[in-house]
C-alpha cells in the first residue's frame, strides 16, 4: 500500500508506456504484484494504469509482458476494489462507480482479445 500511497505507482505506469521493450515485464510485473493489493489496484486505475497496461497487453513485443499485463487487469477488476473505491476516490466523471465499470469492462474486453490471440 505505501508505494502506492508515496507516488511509486506513476514511475511505474510511465514505464509501461515506454518504448523500450526490455522494460516491459518489468512494469508489467511490477504493478502485477502491486494490483493485488486493492489500495494500489485503486492507485494504477486513477493513474491511468488501466490504458497502458491494455496497451502492452495489445501491443509489446514481449509475450511475457503481453501475460503479465493480462494478469495484472484480471487482479485489479476481480471485485475486491470497488469496495474501497466507494469510499473515497479521485476518479473524476460523473459518477465514481459508473467510471470505474467503464474501465473494468474495457479492460476486461482486452484480456478476453489477448487469451483469444495468446497462442
């Protein structure tokens, strides 16, 4: 929860959109394990998190990362995050809870096109 509380989630995120591959799985990786964590989980949503981790799930060069972004998005949306994301978050919109389905269902709909095109 303290990386995500002390700004480590950011760092992450910009790694994920980097065009380096070999930081891919890194990134992808790390905020894997950070997801688990319904605090961070919440974190990586309101960082935009969500689109670049679609993005290496549709995109890097690096199946591993390509996985491990799929993983990341299934940890984040498996329903343990919207109890705390409806007591307080800064999810902007109309209404906190119908912008967090909007993301969960885009990202589940990219992980159901990755485990379609994985193998």
């Amino acid at each position: 929860i303290a990386i995500g509380r002390e700004g480590g989630v950011a760092p992450l995120i910009a790694l994920a959109r980097s065009a380096v591959v070999d930081v891919h799985e890194t990134a992808a990786g790390a905020l894997w394990n950070l997801a688990f964590n319904p605090g961070n989980a919440l974190c990586i949503v309101e960082g935009g998190g969500v689109q670049a981790l679609i993005h290496l799930c549709s995109s890097s060069l690096s199946k591993m990362a390509r996985f491990m972004a799929a993983l990341a998005q299934a940890y984040m949306f498996d329903g343990r995050m919207e109890d705390i994301a409806s007591i307080g978050s800064s999810l902007e919109g109309t209404s906190e809870s119908e912008n967090l389905d909007v993301i969960r269902r885009m990202a589940l709909k990219h992980i159901e096109d990755f485990c379609a095109g994985y193998f």
